[in-house]
C-alpha cells in the first residue's frame, strides 16, 4: 500500500523563484511550478527539501483554475500535484499529500484508475486530473 506521506529524499537542485500567493488560504500559501522533471516521490521531496512544503492540493474550482493557467504558464505538459489514489481496508480511496481533507476533485472521464497505485496530474491543457504512474518524470507544482 502506498503511504500519502512519502518519504523525504535528498535532491540538491536549486529553487525556481516564481512563488505566487494563494488568493484565499489562510495562513498564506504560495505555489511555485517547478520545471525540473521528476518522479512523484523525487517531487514531493524537492518540494519538501526546497521549500519545506508539499505538492499542491486543491480544494476548489477556482484555485484548480488559477494553478492550471499558473502551470501553463510554464510548461505544456501535466504537472504533478499532491494525490495518490490507492487501495485502503479493501476499497479505492484518493487523498492529499498534506493530509488536508478530500473535498474537491476534477478527474477526467475514466479517472482515477483502480488497478495499480496512481498518482496525479493537473493538466495544463484542460484543468482536468489524471491518474499516471507515479515514476513518470513531470514537472510539479509545490505548495508552501
């Protein structure tokens, strides 16, 4: 069973300075998209090491909304952001990376997945979420 807190792992990489503040969360968050490509555990723990915060959750339309035009800012491909869906005392269940609770959701028709352990992407395309393996190398969005 995958864990939703994973494991920080040290990556020596530099942040990219393109924190933006989020509209409504109290206390202040800021989201910064990360080009570097990684895998969703090497994301989680950039966002972690670098900014001593987490992928992104989201927890409503709009902020869906403002990170998707963010990411598309950045870079075309989907992006990484805190949910993994796996399976929990016998039944599929998604949750966020910063154990916030699960109230909001944009998957695509046919997502998530229920066959493996999936993570999830943001596409910059439609604002719609996806489940991928979680060793894809993506660009991510964290969140801190």
């Amino acid at each position: 069973m995958w864990p939703c807190l994973l494991l920080a792992l040290a990556l020596l990489a530099p942040p990219q300075p393109q924190g933006v503040p989020a509209a409504e969360a109290i206390p202040q968050l800021y989201y910064t998209v990360v080009k570097r490509l990684r895998t969703y555990s090497g994301a989680q723990a950039y966002c972690q090491d670098v900014y001593r915060g987490q992928l992104a959750s989201l927890h409503s339309a709009a902020r869906n909304q403002e990170l998707q035009k963010l990411a598309r800012t950045y870079t075309f491909l989907d992006v990484w952001i805190g949910a993994v869906t796996s399976r929990k005392t016998g039944k599929w269940e998604s949750c966020w990376e910063d154990s916030s609770p699960w109230n909001y959701a944009n998957w695509a028709p046919t997502h998530p997945r229920h066959i493996v352990t999936t993570c999830t992407t943001l596409s910059t395309r439609d604002g719609l979420w996806r489940s991928r393996p979680c060793f894809e190398l993506r660009p991510f969005i964290c969140q801190y």
